[in-house]
C-alpha cells in the first residue's frame, strides 16, 4: 500500500509539473527554464533563441494594479537600452477570456507579450503572485528575480543591475 501511495504521489507531481509548469520557480542563480510561445503580434518567442542577450521576463496580469505601475519603467528602460542587446517579454497571466485586456494593455508598450496560458513551454511555471520579473544574462542564467515587496522594478534598480550585465 506504501508503495502505491508513493507512485501515485511521484505520478501526480510529474503530470502536474510537465509540461508547462515547473513545481519549483527558478531562482537566482538559475539556468533561465524554457520559455516559449506567440506573441499577441503572432511572432514566436523562444528564449532559448537569446542567449548572448540581456532578457527580462516579467509576468503581469491586466487586473493587477502594481503590475501595471511597474510596465512605464519597464518599456522605458527597454526603448533606451534594446539596441544595446536589451530584451524584454511581458507575459500575461490572464485567463483567456481577459486576452483582450492583456492585448490593449501590451499595445501601449514597446516590447512584445503573450499568454502564459498559451506558452507551449513554460518553465517559470504559474508565478504564486504578481508581479514577478527576471533578469536573465547573457549566458542564460537568471541574475535577479524581482518582486515590488523584495525589491521594486524600478529605473534606478533596472539601471543598476542590467547596465552590467549589457557592457560584460
């Protein structure tokens, strides 16, 4: 009976966590998981496809007030630095029904977004709240995650840690 329990414990947390959501977020120090999808542009994005690239993967929601302060600065600092190697991806947790909110909301920035639920690989998994941002170097590793309780996106905290990693 032990043994039964514990397969189906094994079982259920692998079909829980394949193949688009990871059981544990990614943290600093990371290897950046998988991450793929369309854009609302229909363009398809592939981390993986970015390595010798600075990304920032930040996961909003169209109802979520902070997440919506933080998207000014994080546009902002994208038009200034993307043609230095800056990449940025809003990803949308939104249920499909909000779509349309996400698209709108994502037209008045600069940088491309998708669905987190339209992600053919997703390896963030389900962020546990919102906003949640991660830095990424070049060489895929995740240097930072923020959060605004932890440390706040902001222009001087996105300066500061992404300018570094844009010259090395």
């Amino acid at each position: 009976m032990r043994r039964l329990l514990s397969a189906f414990l094994l079982m259920s947390c692998a079909a829980l966590c394949a193949p688009r959501m990871a059981c544990a977020a990614p943290k600093a120090g990371d290897t950046a998981p998988a991450l793929s999808l369309t854009t609302f542009s229909g363009q398809p994005f592939a981390l993986s496809a970015l390595k010798g690239h600075v990304v920032i993967v930040n996961f909003w929601a169209s109802w979520c007030s902070p997440c919506r302060a933080e998207m000014p600065a994080l546009n902002s600092f994208y038009q200034a630095h993307h043609a230095q190697g800056l990449d940025v991806i809003g990803i949308s947790a939104d249920r499909s029904r909000d779509r349309d909110d996400a698209v709108k909301i994502m037209n008045e920035v600069g940088y491309p977004g998708g669905m987190m639920g339209e992600a053919t690989a997703n390896g963030f998994g389900a962020p546990g709240s919102l906003p949640i941002t991660y830095v990424i170097d070049k060489t895929g590793v995740i240097r930072r995650v923020l959060t605004p309780d932890k440390e706040p996106l902001t222009d001087a905290n996105l300066s500061a840690l992404i300018l570094p990693l844009l010259k090395g």
